[in-house]
C-alpha cells in the first residue's frame, strides 16, 4: 500500500517529460522479466509481460502530439511496429522479437533522456542577453548578480 501511494504521488507529481521516461521505464522493465525465461514452459507469465509491455507502448503512441508530425509520425510507426513484434513474439514464443523491441525501447529511452538532460541545463543556463557581474561585499566574499 505504501509504494502504491508513493508511486502515485510520484506520477501526479511528475513532469511530462518524467513521465514518457516512466512509461518507457515500465515497458523495459517488463521486457527484461522474460529474459531467461521458456516461453513455451511460462505461458502465463510471457503473456502478462508482453501485454503489458505492449499497453505502455500503445499508451505512449496515444499521447504523441499529432501536430509535430516530422517527429510524431516515424514514432507512431515505430510503436506500430514495436506493438506488431510483441504480438508476433507472444503467438509464435520468439524471444528474438521481445529483444528486438527491448533494445529499441532502451534506445528511445536513452534519446529521451538525454533531450531532458539537455532542456534542463538550458532551462538553467543564464540567458545570452543577461548581465552578469561580480562584486566583493564587505567581507572579501565575491557575490553574482545576474541582470536579465
């Protein structure tokens, strides 16, 4: 009940960017419990996984901004696709196909946040057309001003 709470407050509390980096968390995390796994032997748990995997990845697919559509429409082919070999992977038990679309999701992962890493710092980058400036107060310590 805690972490259930916890995990709640993260994702009301989370940034969309967090969020898509959640979501593509969730669906390698699924992803990666059938590693090792016999498919054939643990029918049960291969399909709970991979339909799991496959609602994040439909999720992710719902929530792109159609209005971008130089970068929304090569990912809502890939996650078409991405969708189509998890199915392929449940019916046929191929494990080949869920690695398949485990190394593009930690791919995409990786993409992600690197653009978050890198809107982050120029969120907190001073602006090009501030002023910054330095002094020395009374104790010899020197203090930053910036002026935007």
């Amino acid at each position: 009940m805690v972490y259930e709470r916890y995990l709640e407050d993260e994702v009301m509390s989370a940034s969309k960017s967090k969020l898509v980096l959640m979501l593509y968390d969730g669906a390698i995390k699924f992803l990666k419990r059938l590693d090792n796994l016999d498919f054939g032997m643990n029918i049960e748990t291969k399909c709970y996984n991979i339909n799991k995997a496959n609602a994040i990845i439909s999720e992710l697919q719902c929530s792109l901004n159609m209005e971008y559509d130089e970068i929304s429409k090569p990912l809502f082919s890939l996650y078409n696709y991405m969708g189509q070999k998890l199915i392929e992977a449940n019916i046929q038990n191929d494990p080949a196909r869920v690695n398949e679309v485990l190394y593009m999701l930690q791919d995409l992962r990786s993409t992600w946040k690197q653009l978050d890493i890198d809107q982050a710092e120029k969120r907190s980058a001073p602006q090009e057309n501030s002023e910054m400036s330095t002094q020395s107060n009374e104790e010899g310590r020197l203090s930053f001003s910036i002026a935007c």
